[in-house]
C-alpha cells in the first residue's frame, strides 16, 4: 500500500512538472527565459517547453494609465513575465516647462513606442516605462526651452519630429523604437491667454480697420473711373454731334450750291443772247430782295439805297424791256 502511495505522489510531480515545463505564448507577445540566473532564450509565439525550477522567466515592469471619475490620470505600475511587442502608448501627466522667453507653460505629452528586442529591454534598464517617461520629461524641457511661447504654439509639428529624434536615438540602446511623439495640450497662464487674447483682438480690429479703408479706397477709384468715363463719353458725344452737324451743314450747303448752279445755268440759258452775263442777273435778283425785306419793315419809313443801286436797278430795266420784246 505504501508503495502505491509513493508512486502515485512520484506520478503527481511528474504530472506538474511536465505542466509547468509546457508555456503557451499568445501572438505578439514573448518571454525571456533565464537558467539558473542567466540568460537562456527567448520564447516565440506558441507552445514552448522549459525546464521547470531551472528555467524561469525574467519579469519587467509595465505601466498602465487610466482616468479617474473626477478626470484625473492614476498611473499603476506592476511586474510581468509577458512582453508585450506591440506598439503601445503612454500618456504623461501634465508638466510645466519654461519657453525661451521665461513663460513657464504646462503640457501633456503622448509617446507611442514598440519593444523591438526584448533582451535589451529586460537587461539594459530598470523600469522601462520610469526611464521613459523621466527621459521624455527632460527631453521636452530642453526642446520647449530653445523656443519662445509664439513658436511653440505654432510649431507642433516640428517639436514632436525633435522629440522623437532624441528619444528614438536615446531608446534605442533599451530595445525601444519610438515611432511617434504628440502633445496633446500646451497652455500658458491665464495672464499670458488674456494678453494673447487681447492682442489678437487688436489684430483682428485692425485688420478690420485696413479692410475697410481699403474697400473704401477702392470705391474711390471706382466712383473717380465711373466720372471719368463719363465725361470723356459726353465729350465723345459732344464730338460727334459736332462732327454730323457740319457734315450736314457741309452737304446742305453742297447741295444749295449745286442747285444754285443749275439755276444759274437755266438763267444763262435764257438770258443767252441779250449781252447780260448770268453773274449781274443774280445780283441784281440779290439786291431786289434786300431791298424788299428793307421795306417790308413796320417802322421803316425812310429806305437809305447806296449810289451802285442806281445802275443795279437800270440793269433790271434792262430785264424789263427784253422780256416785253420776247
């Protein structure tokens, strides 16, 4: 009976010990295995086999970040066997630092990071998320500290490129690549946010200020066209007028001579043989017209005639008895 006892207890251990020699490892995880105090292997994903007692696996610290009810961040550290090899994110506590122009700032960071050797991140540091977040804070001091607060208001981008550069440099003897730094908030004091606030209003009134003198320069130059070409048109116009009416006089006195001349060549051919020259009939009809509207006055009582009328009036007699012998 005793010997049934004893190697039911010898197959009992047995049992355990084959239990606690299998390790089953989750995708994207891993653990570092050492023998006897020293390094030994790294498991991979799977089924794996050690040698319980002997072998045992090297536990590192991690750190896990969550928001309380009033909003606060509790930040809990604890000590794990498993590596997680996935890229993973920590969120910092708010931290004040000094810009170049002695403005003592507050601002909350956020590291992405993936553990790309295990090795190093066991052996080469203690407390790897510590030595981290100490080496992102002093890190974003010294980047904040050669800008001035308008700068690092304005220039993100270019803070989280440098960020990352030195910590993805300083990380690397640990076996961590940071792939990404972003700062979540950058807040000055509220002195400094009224005095940004004031002076972007001032800005804002006098960029109002040039908007408007600007459009009303503009409706100037406009409104000074428009009269412009107003009267340069009515001067067009005035030229135009101008130029048609003496084209008009021009053909009206044209076409006056015209017919004048054909009256003269009917008179000329009428008169043709009675020694008159056509030249002295049209005067002589001249001067019988002048001398009528002269008469035809109300108020004319006494008509003057200078002395060439008298021969003027003899050529008309001249008319008179050639047409009676007609």
């Amino acid at each position: 009976m005793g010997s049934y006892v004893i190697l039911g207890v010898i197959a009992l251990l047995v049992a355990i010990f084959v239990i606690q020699g299998f390790k089953i490892i989750p995708q994207a995880e891993t653990k570092v295995v050492e023998r006897l105090g020293k390094y030994n292997r790294t498991l991979e994903s799977g089924i794996n086999i050690i040698w319980p007692i002997i072998d045992s696996a090297r536990k590192i610290t991690t750190r896990y970040a969550s928001n309380d009810l009033n909003g606060r961040m509790r930040v809990t550290i604890k000590t794990t066997d498993r590596i997680d090899l996935r890229e993973q994110v920590y969120d910092f506590p708010k931290q004040s630092v000094i810009t170049k122009d002695n403005v003592t700032t507050t601002i909350n960071a956020l590291l992405y990071f993936q553990i790309v050797d295990p090795v190093k991140a066991v052996y080469e540091i203690d407390n790897l998320p510590n030595a981290i977040e100490k080496l992102t804070q002093t890190t974003l001091r010294n980047v904040i500290g050669e800008l001035e607060l308008d700068e690092t208001l304005t220039s993100r981008d270019t803070i989280n490129s440098k960020l990352r550069a030195v910590l993805d440099d300083a990380t690397n003897k640990w076996g961590v690549k940071v792939t990404r730094v972003e700062l979540q908030d950058i807040t000055p004091p509220d002195s400094v946010r009224d005095a940004m606030e004031r002076q972007m209003q001032a800005e804002r009134e006098r960029r109002a200020q040039v908007l408007k003198a600007t459009g009303d320069k503009e409706a100037l130059i406009l409104e000074s066209e428009g009269k412009k070409a107003a009267i340069i048109n009515k001067a067009e116009a005035d030229k135009q007028t101008k130029i048609l009416e003496a084209e008009g006089e021009a053909d009206s006195k044209r076409i006056k001579a015209e017919a004048e001349a054909q009256a003269i060549q009917m008179i000329a051919a009428a008169i043709k043989g009675s020694g008159m020259s056509p030249a002295n009939y049209m005067l002589a009809e001249k001067y019988i017209n002048t001398l009528k509207e002269m008469a035809s006055g109300q108020d004319s009582k006494t008509v003057y005639m200078p002395y060439e009328a008298s021969a003027m009036l003899g050529s008309v007699g001249s008319f008179k008895d050639m047409f009676d012998k007609k």
